[in-house]
C-alpha cells in the first residue's frame, strides 16, 4: 500500500507522513534503511555531545528518541493489525528521554541498535494484510490506521535525520573555528 492510500490522515502525525513520497511503504522501508546505511558516523561522532541550541537533544538523544518511538508507535501498531480496539493512552517522549543516557553508549550501538528495531518493524508491518493496514485505533484521543502509523514511523526519522544535518553538522565546522580561534 502507497502513502496515498491512508484513509484519514491524522492531524498530529502528518507533519511525520509528509516527509515521505507517495512510495509502496515497503519501498519507503528500504529507503530508510539506506539513508541510515548512508549515515556518516565519523561525521556524527565529531558533533560529540553538543545541542546545536540551549535544551535541544544531543545527536545521541535523537537516536535514542528514534529507537524507542518506533517501538512504541510499532506496538501501537500491531494492536490495530491484532484488531484490539482498546483504547490506547499518548507517551511522554521528554519522560522518555529524561529516564535514558545514551551519552554513556557509542553512537553506533544507538544507530546499530535503530537497525534492528527498524528490521523488526518492517517484518512486523508485511505481517499485515491490506484489512489490519487500514484498520483504526483511538490512541490518544486521534484515529490512526496500521498504515498511518508505518509511514509515521519512517517519516519520524527523515524529519530528525534532516533536523540532524542541517543544525548538527555545521556544529563541527563550527568547532574546528573555535579550535583554531583557540590556538591564535
């Protein structure tokens, strides 16, 4: 199923969906795991554990954001695929990150670990057919469909990805200034 077949966009989440093309969602899946295959760690790792600004996430954080989102969003998921109508509550994403250090692992193990995550999602998602795909869920007071929730899933790390690479990666030209200035 494409992009264009979610019945009933959901308001919130749309701003994540929108980051996606209108692709098979299985394509959608493989182009994800490119662009984290693609990710430049050595890059990344020199970002170290800066915020590009006063109470943002380092890029470790957003990492671990990524990872335990699409858990919960993948659970959420499979409840609407398994046909469980019970209403499900909203999560806490700042608790989350308040209640993790991610500055105590590698950035690779972060990134190795959303691989895994990501390959349990995809299989989890081709266990649905085109009936649990478009199914719907109350989850925190909106009404999603299995299918909104997969392209929220992978739209959720191409706008963090982007969020990345345009205020985490001029941190370390930025860095090399300072280091240079520093040594005048």
């Amino acid at each position: 199923m494409k992009k264009s077949d979610i019945n009933q966009p959901p308001c919130y989440f749309d701003i994540y969906i929108n980051c996606i093309a209108d692709l098979e969602l299985f394509e959608a899946f493989s182009q994800s795991r490119l662009a984290l295959e693609q990710l430049n760690l050595d890059q990344l790792t020199q970002v170290g554990d800066r915020a590009y600004a006063s109470g943002k996430w380092t890029v470790k954080d957003i990492f671990q954001h990524l990872i335990d989102a699409e858990r919960v969003l993948a659970y959420r998921a499979l409840r609407i695929g398994r046909n469980d109508q019970t209403a499900l509550p909203g999560f806490d994403e700042a608790l989350f990150a308040a209640n993790v250090n991610p500055r105590d692992r590698s950035l690779s193990s972060l990134v190795d670990e959303l691989h895994l995550v990501r390959q349990t999602t995809e299989r989890l998602f081709a266990s649905f057919d085109a009936d649990a795909m478009q199914r719907f869920l109350t989850i925190n007071g909106n009404r999603m469909s299995a299918l909104a929730y997969g392209f929220s899933i992978l739209g959720h790390q191409a706008y963090h990805l982007k969020i990345i690479e345009e205020k985490y990666i001029p941190l370390i030209g930025q860095a090399a200034l300072e280091a240079t200035a520093t040594e005048r």
